[in-house]
C-alpha cells in the first residue's frame, strides 16, 4: 500500500513540479520536474520494451490429481537483443480447472536467444481433461513504477486431471457374495478370505480385518489382506444420466462416485481382482498393475453426466459384456427406477450386484425440485425385496480430500 | 540553506541520518517480522505527531527554526527527521520519498537555494537505486511464493529463510540477465545528465505561457536573494557589496529600442553606511518636489528624441527606461519625480510605448551649477571617508574639466578593482566603498557606482546612484528588440552637468574581470564554463570514440566472411521461418528440425517428398561430419531459394 502511494507520488510530484515550474517559472523547478518526467518517459519505454518481442513454450505435466501440487513450466526468451527488467507471467488457465492456491509465476529477465524458464503452481479441483493456450506477459520497469502487459498467443497445453480416491469403509454383506472362502465359492467366485499377508492399516480399511495379534506386536494397525481369487473380477457402473450428477461442481455426486471408485478399484486390484468399468470402456485390458490404475484414473477423469440413458437400461444392455462371476457395482445417486428391473433381470441369471447408493439431492446446495435422491428408504426397501443389498455411502469424503478452497 | 540558516539544515540532517542508523540496527537485529510491521503505524504517527505540535517542535530548532511563513517546510524537515526513526522496511523507506519531494518543490517555489538542483539530482539517483532494490526484493518475494527454491537441490532449510542466500542463488539463475538496481542507477545518471542540458531548452520554449504566478517570498528570505529588487520591495533601501551574486537567466522583459541603452528602473540620492534610500519612495523622506526628471530636461541643449516600448515578461512594479522619458502610453504607470515609471497599483504585465530624450551628442564639461537647495543631497559628503576624499582630489587635481575629473574617477576607479560577480561581501563595520577600492579592489556593478557617485561627490560633481538594466547583445531577438533578463540587472552612477542632464558613468566598462567572475558568468551555467566545455569536448571524444569502436564492432562482421556452418545455420533460419509463415506454427526450442518439419507435415504435403530432403540435407551441413565448406553453404542457399519459391508456388496453387 504504502510503495503503491510512494510509486503514485513520482508521477504525482512530476505534474505538480511541471505546473509550478511553468507558472513561477522558477528554474529550480524545471530541472526537477524534467528529471521526473524524463524518469517517467523512461519507466514507460522500458516497462513498454520489457513484455515485447518474447516467445513462450509450456511445460505442464500431462495429468495429476486432484488436489495436487502442479508445476507448470514456461520457457521464455527474448527476440530482441535487450537487457530487460523483471517480468511476471499470467497463464489463461481455464477456469473449467477450478484452480485453488495459485502461485505468483517466477519472476525472471528473458535474455536474447537464451531460454529462461518461470513456473508457477496451482492445484486443480476438478476432475477433467482441459486445455488451454495463451498468456499474458506483465513487465515493469526496473524501478517498480510503470506495469505494462500484453497477451500472447501459444500452443495449447492440456492437462488431465484424474479423481483423487476417496477412502471408503465398505462393509459388503455376505450375501452379495463377499466374505465368502474360496473353498465354498470356488476360485472363480470372486474375492475370497484366504489371507495373503498383512499391511498397515489405511484410511477406510475395516475393522473387521485387522490383525489384532500382529498389531499388538507391531504397536501398530495391521490389516490383512486377502486373496481374491485368480480369476474375481469386479465391474462398476456409475450413473451418468443427464441431471444426475448433483452438488458443487468437483464436488459432485458424481464426483465422489469417481473418488470411491479409484479407491475401490485400487484395492481390488491390489489383491488381484480384475476391474472393469463396462460403460467406459470397450475391451479392458487384463492387466492388475500400475498401468491398469493408471488406465481407470484416465477413464474416470474425463466422464461427464452427460448420457440420455437411464442406469437400469445401461446395465441390461451391458450385462453380456460382463466377465462371468463378476460383482457389479452399480454406483446411483439418483433414484432411478430402471434399476429395479435391471437388478431383478441380472439377480435371475445369477449376477451378484451391489447397489451403492448415494444421497445426492443432500450434496445440492439448494432443493432439487425435480427427481429423488436414490437413498430413501422406499427405493432402497424396494432394491431389498428384489434380493439387491443395497450399501449407503457416505457422501462426506475425508477432510484431506475436501480440503480445496480457493 | 533556503532560509539562511545552514544550522536548521545540519541538525535535520544529523537527525536523519541517526535515525537511518536506528532503523537499519532494528531491520538487522530483529527477526521479528510483527514487529518490523509497525513502521508504518508508528510513521504516521510520527508524522501525526510532527503535525499536531509542529509550533512546540520548531522552537528545538536551532536558530529559533524557519520562519514562521514557512512552518510547512519545518514540518516536513520534521516528518523527515522522525519519519527516518521509522523507516524498517523498503515500504517505508519509499514513503520518505513524498516529504523529500514536496521539501524540494517548497525550496524550488522560493528559489532562495540555486544549488538544490545539485541536491535534487543526488536524491533522484539514490530515489531510482532505492525503488530499484525494493522492487527486486518483491520480486524476490515472488520467486519465494512461485515455488522456485522449493525445487532448487541443496538449499537447507535456514538457507530458505535467509533472503541473501535466495538472492544470490536465483541471480545465479534466471535473474542472470536482468537489468537490476545498477541498471536503475546508470538510467538515472542519464536522465539527470539530459535534464540539466533539456530543462532550459524546455524553459525556453515555454517562456511565452509561463511566469504567471508571482510568488511573494516571505519577507525574511528576501536578503537571500540577490535580484532586481526595487527599493519598494525591499523597503526604499538597497544595500552594496551583500557578496556574490545569484542572478538567473529568468527573462524579465523585451525592450524595442533604437540601440543598446542603459534601461533607468529606480535612481537613489541618499548614501550612508552602504545603503542607498530612494527618496522618491513612498516609504523614504517626502521629497516629491525634487523633480530632477524635469530638470534633466531643463538642462539638455540640443536634444534628440527616441522612441522604445517595454514589455514586461513578469509582472514588473517599475518599467525600466532610457534617457529622460516625455512622453509614455499608458494609464496604468505613474512617473515619479526622477523620471522613473512605475505601475500603478502593484506589478503588472502591461506593454508600454514611450519616448525619451537625450542630448544630441554628448561632451559634459561643466557639472551642473545653482542645484536647488533640496537636491544639495546630490553633493552630499555623507559617508565620504577621508582615504576616498583624498583619493578623488589626487587622482583631479590636474583635471581641467569636470567632465575631465569624471572620466579620469571612472578610469581610476577601473585601474584599481577588478569586475568580479563573484566578490565576498563587504565586512561588517567597514565602508563599502574604502574597503573596495584600497583593500578587496573586486566587486561588482554595485560598489564601481557607489565608488564613482562617492568620489565624484567628494570633487564637488552631483551624482546620483542608479540601478536598471543593461540589455545583452546576445540576447537580441532579430526583430529591433532585446530580451532582458535578471542577468542584465545593473548599476551605474549618473552626474548631472550644464547642457547635458544626466550623463552615465558606468566604471564596470573599463575594469579588468576577473577569471570566471566577468559579467554574464553570473548567469552562465556551469556546463557554459570554461573548465565544463573542456570537460564535455573530452566527454564528446571520449564517446566518439567508443561510439566509433562499437559502430566497428557491429559493421565488422559483416564484411568478414562467416564459417560456412553460420551461413548454413542462417540458410536454415529462413527455411524454418518460410515454415512457419506458410505453417502458420513456430518451431519450439525443444525441437529438432526432423520434429519441426514432421508437425508442420499437412500444411506442405505437395511438396513433402523435397522438404524432407532439403531438411536432411540441412542437418548434414548443419550437425555432421565432415564441416561444410563454403561452397556447399552457397550451394544449399540456392537450393532453399529455389524451395521457397515452391513453397509460395504451392499455396497459390
């Protein structure tokens, strides 16, 4: 505040130093308000000079998460042979990204031919594939007085940003066919209870599996992990109907859809599942690994709701695409009633099918007047009688994934 | 300075530079940024404070402080001085820079210190180093918020905490090329080198539209300067030999005269202990019958009249003229007994047009006999001393004219002082006139006319002190007309004899000046110096030189050959900018010319086949074995030439 008063004082200082001298005539007062004007004429130029004639290049990490720190590198040079003050740059990210913790860009001097590299930072809060070109160039002259900028045209950058998983505790009954050995379910079944080792315990693990003997010994939570079957499979379908998706854009309903989902599919995974997302994607290739994870990330950063089918329809037409033995996880926020015939069809042929159910229309910042959400006691009641079991998720995520304010 | 008391200056500046001290002691020591925080509160409350009881903290200035007309200047010498106790952060510090501005313009307004320029010029410099040291450190605040350090290798966590050792890193790095506070500093000398030589070229230009204010200067800094002053302004009193003298080029007013001529302003008959009275003055003695303009009239013989016209630049209180004015056009002046003119009703800008007589030719003989008895004042003894009575006797006594015994006291009085501008002030107790002709024998117009008035009057000639204007020949406008300016301000004396009137004896004509002190240095700058035009011809060498160096620096090259790899890597520019015009996209810095021409692909697909092939012949020349000789930088030079011209062909097509 007090440099902004100080900056506005030369200027100041130079036209009333310029009147006087002219109304007095007084050469005293000429001198020095021809040296201010004349630091003033030379703050303008360079401040003019330091933003022209530059060239951009931009690095920026193809994806990342939400919520992660992001580096965005510019390299910068100049194309006139000059000694130039300090400039700073403003990228035209798309606000789409819903950036939070945006940092200042670096402030650097471009030299001729030379590439000078400034970066800056942000962290992204929704999910996505965006891009963006263009920047805007802020230079001053060297003593702070004169800001010029000008925008400038560059190649597009995007960026994808993938969903953060969403720690969840999922407590799967028996009866949808989880918890149950491998002997009894056979090694095509699904997941089993063989253990096949212990780890510390994670954020949404459930009590259920902690290892109470090795955590007494460690002095800490061990949980065991299980063999899943060599050949368990688990497919989730999210409902992407349009309208469906409800609350605060990048945190959505179908957002924590998506959260839930990487963390499941993570788990799943890890204890040798094979996951599939039927709706998103064509022929899913086998793999468990990194890459697999890294796949479903990418699949899931760029869904929309944005689909004219309703859940229960897009389930029937998918269900031949369905690795035998799978357990469908069919993630629905909205209710939705198609589900109940898709469920009632899929639990006949023998498809083990778990509903998770998420009270969407309480994510809405204002009452929805249109639709229910799909976790009242009537829909769920009716999911039951068909022989569904339905789980409620909790749609508060941990605070360390909500945690983004701008 | 500007309020002649140099001790309020050295106790403003010590106070400033303890508290300086002070408050680089606390930015050094503490860490506590909370703390360092409060400058800004506690400055304004300093400043508050200052305000508030200004009247209580003028009186612990010494010599009792400003001048109560100017309590605002005290008030910012004392926003400064507290201020400076305060000044913990680059913020603040730049704060300080309103009250030394409007310091400045306040003694700038008065003009009563011509070297504040000097000091001016100082504290720009200082002004641009400064704000150029706290932008780089916001800027330096920036790289420390961008996340830069964060990614720098060994950089400790009290090194990330120490702003030095972040300054020095990131100007290792990205800063490497910036132009910093050196670069502020060395702009700064520039522009204060182009304004000493560009402010009085643009104080000329706007000479027609300015000096529209008149400012009055409070009374007690009038003895600080040394201008054309009439005795009105100063009290119907005008002192000599006050010391060197401090006129400016200031223009004052244009006269039209038929040839250079001693412009009369204000004439005094009453000396004592070196002061002149002017009687005709409303606030000196009643003596408005002593009509000596109409005497001087009266007395010359065969006159001739001239015609002249002034027109006053500033608003003026008296209108110089020459000769015995008869006759003027105006309503708005008065001409008082001696023959001077003056406004009425305070200083104004009106032109006017007159006419003046003098005699046809002139040849003073005999000093004017039968004064009237009020006008015995003009032989008055008063303040002769003995040494300059004797002196004026022996130097006449084989004079056999008056007019002879004039001119053998003006040449006298020419062969014993010198002309200096420039020439101390008379000491206290002593008389002017004794102290100048046998003891500093230099002064300036004012001591020669008293000397000559004295001296003539001690030989029994009636003399009178007169103060006008000497127009320049230098300053002759090419239309009939002279500017005169504050430089031109003068003195002369004028004795008055039978058939003649008033006639000029003006010493200064046949004294020696001395080096650098000669009239017309007083209005000289220091750039029109003898020693400054040495200094800027060597300058001017020195930059021809150097000029002359680089200017072969860049022509150099251009008639030596370059290796054939440069010609080829200049071929390559603009086959890469022919791209990129026809492309529409830049090559990236990050990419090979092989990546460069596979992403501009669709956009020359007719002639792909031959680009693929030029381009690979590029980068042979360009990065492979064995070096190109010259033959072959000709020979792809005319083979791009011949593919630009496809290319173009190809997007007319």
């Amino acid at each position: 505040m007090i440099r902004r008063i100080a900056s506005l004082a030369v200027p100041l200082s130079a036209a009333f130093l310029a009147i006087m001298a002219l109304l007095l005539n007084a050469p005293a007062l000429f001198y020095m308000a021809t040296a201010f004007i004349m630091i003033l004429i030379a703050c303008q130029v360079q401040a003019r000079l330091a933003v022209r004639g530059l060239h951009f290049d931009r690095i920026a990490p193809e994806s990342a998460r939400i919520g992660d720190l992001i580096t965005v590198e510019i390299i910068v040079w100049s194309e006139i042979k000059i000694r130039r003050p300090f400039i700073t740059i403003e990228d035209d990210l798309t606000t789409k990204l819903m950036v939070a913790q945006r940092s200042p860009s670096l402030p650097i001097a471009p030299a001729f031919d030379i590439p000078i590299r400034t970066q800056y930072q942000f962290r992204a809060r929704r999910r996505g594939k965006f891009k963006w070109a263009g920047l805007t160039v802020i230079g001053a002259d060297a003593l702070g007085l004169i800001t010029k900028s000008k925008h400038y045209d560059t190649s597009q950058t995007q960026i994808t940003i993938l969903p953060r998983p969403i720690p969840v505790a999922l407590e799967l009954p028996a009866a949808a066919g989880w918890g149950i050995s491998e002997n009894e379910a056979g090694s095509n079944r699904g997941a089993g209870i063989d253990p096949w080792g212990i780890r510390k315990y994670a954020h949404g693990d459930s009590l259920r599996h902690v290892h109470w003997r090795s955590s007494a010994k460690a002095g800490q939570l061990l949980v065991k992990e299980f063999e899943a079957g060599t050949h368990a499979s688990a497919a989730f379908i999210l409902q992407r109907t349009t309208g469906t998706d409800i609350g605060p854009e990048g945190q959505s309903s179908l957002d924590l859809m998506c959260g839930h989902a990487v963390f499941l599919a993570e788990n799943f995974l890890r204890q040798g599942m094979q996951v599939t997302f039927p709706a998103l994607e064509r022929d899913p290739s086998p793999g468990m690994g990194q890459e697999r994870i890294s796949e479903i990330y990418d699949l899931l950063a760029a869904i929309q709701a944005d689909q004219p089918a309703l859940v229960g329809d897009e389930l029937i037409s998918l269900s031949l695409d369905l690795a035998p033995g799978s357990v469908v996880f069919v993630m629905i926020g909205t209710e939705d009633k198609t589900l109940l015939t898709a469920v009632s069809t899929l639990l006949k042929k023998g498809t083990r099918l778990v509903p998770l159910v998420y009270d969407a229309f309480s994510m809405a910042k204002k009452p929805l007047a249109k639709g229910r959400t799909a976790a009242t006691p009537s829909f769920m009641e009716e999911l039951q009688s068909l022989g569904a079991v339905p789980v409620v998720m909790p749609i508060e995520a941990p605070s360390e994934v909500i945690h983004l304010q701008g | 300075m500007s309020v002649l008391k140099p001790n309020i200056g050295f106790f403003c500046v010590g106070m400033v530079l303890l508290g300086t001290a002070l408050s680089y002691a606390i930015r050094m020591g503490s860490k506590n940024k909370k703390m360092l925080g409060m400058d800004a509160v506690l400055y304004t409350i300093a400043a508050l404070l200052s305000l508030l009881f200004i009247r209580d903290l003028q009186s612990l200035m010494p010599d009792g402080g400003f001048p109560p007309e100017l309590l605002t200047g005290s008030l910012l010498c004392w926003i400064l001085s507290l201020g400076s106790f305060f000044c913990w952060r680059d913020n603040t510090l730049l704060f300080q820079a309103i009250p030394s501005i409007a310091l400045f313009g306040l003694v700038g307004c008065y003009d009563t210190f011509r070297n504040v320029t000097f000091a001016f010029y100082g504290f720009v410099l200082c002004l641009a180093t400064l704000f150029a040291r706290a932008n780089s450190r916001a800027m330096l605040r920036l790289a420390i918020d961008s996340g830069y350090f964060a990614t720098l290798d060994g950089l400790s966590r009290d090194a990330l905490e120490d702003e030095g050792t972040l300054y020095q890193r990131i100007k290792e790095g990205p800063w490497r090329w910036v132009a910093g506070a050196e670069w502020a500093l060395a702009s700064a000398t520039i522009i204060v080198l182009v304004s000493v030589l560009g402010a009085p070229v643009i104080q000329a230009t706007v000479k027609p539209i300015a000096g529209q204010l008149s400012l009055v200067t409070p009374a007690s800094l009038r003895n600080a300067i040394t201008s054309p002053s009439t005795s009105m302004e100063t009290g119907g009193t005008v002192r000599v030999g006050r010391g060197p003298n401090n006129l400016r080029e200031r223009p004052i007013c244009e006269v039209r005269l038929d040839r250079l001529r001693y412009l009369r302003a204000e004439t005094f008959m009453q000396y004592d202990s070196g002061t002149w009275k002017n009687p005709n003055n409303p606030l000196g003695p009643d003596l408005a019958e002593l009509n000596t303009a109409a005497l001087a009239i009266e007395t010359i013989e065969k006159p001739k009249q001239f015609a002249w016209t002034v027109k006053p630049l500033i608003p003026m209180r008296a209108v110089p003229a020459p000769a015995e004015v008869i006759s003027f056009e105006s309503s708005a002046i008065s001409q008082l007994p001696d023959g001077t003119l003056s406004f009425q009703g305070g200083p104004q800008t009106v032109e006017i047009s007159g006419k003046s007589e003098e005699p046809e030719s002139s040849h003073p003989k005999q000093a004017k006999q039968g004064l009237p008895a009020g006008l015995a004042m003009l032989k008055s003894a008063i303040s002769i001393t003995p040494k300059v009575r004797a002196l004026a006797e022996e130097i006449t006594k084989k004079a056999k004219t008056d007019g002879d015994k004039a001119d053998r006291l003006m040449l006298e009085i020419g062969k014993r002082a010198k002309y200096n501008i420039k020439a101390e002030a008379t000491p206290s107790g002593t008389d002017a006139v004794e102290y100048f002709l046998f003891d500093q024998k230099e002064g300036y117009c004012d001591l020669f006319a008293t000397s000559m008035v004295m001296m003539a009057r001690a030989v029994g000639l009636p003399a009178r002190y007169v103060v006008g204007y000497l127009p320049s020949p230098q300053r002759y406008n090419g239309a009939g007309g002279y500017v005169v300016s504050e430089t031109d301000y003068h003195a002369w004396a004028e004795l008055f004899f039978e058939g003649e009137g008033w006639v000029i004896y003006d010493a200064t004509t046949v004294a020696e000046d001395v080096e650098g002190g000669g009239r017309g240095d007083v209005g000289q700058k220091w750039y029109q110096a003898g020693w400054a035009k040495q200094a800027l011809l060597g300058l001017l060498f020195c930059g021809l030189v150097f000029g002359g160096f680089a200017v072969y620096r860049v022509v150099q090259p251009m008639f030596k050959p370059k290796p054939a790899r440069d010609q080829i890597r200049a071929t390559y520019s603009k086959f890469a900018s022919a791209l990129h015009r026809h492309s529409k996209r830049r090559r990236k810095m990050s990419e090979t010319p092989r990546e460069y021409l596979n992403a501009v692909r669709p956009s020359i697909e007719p002639i792909w086949a031959e680009t693929f092939a030029l381009n690979e012949r590029l980068e042979e020349l360009l990065y492979g074995r064995p070096v190109p000789s010259p033959a072959d930088s000709v020979a792809i030079a005319v083979e791009v030439r011949a593919w630009r011209k496809k290319l173009r062909n190809s997007k007319s097509k």
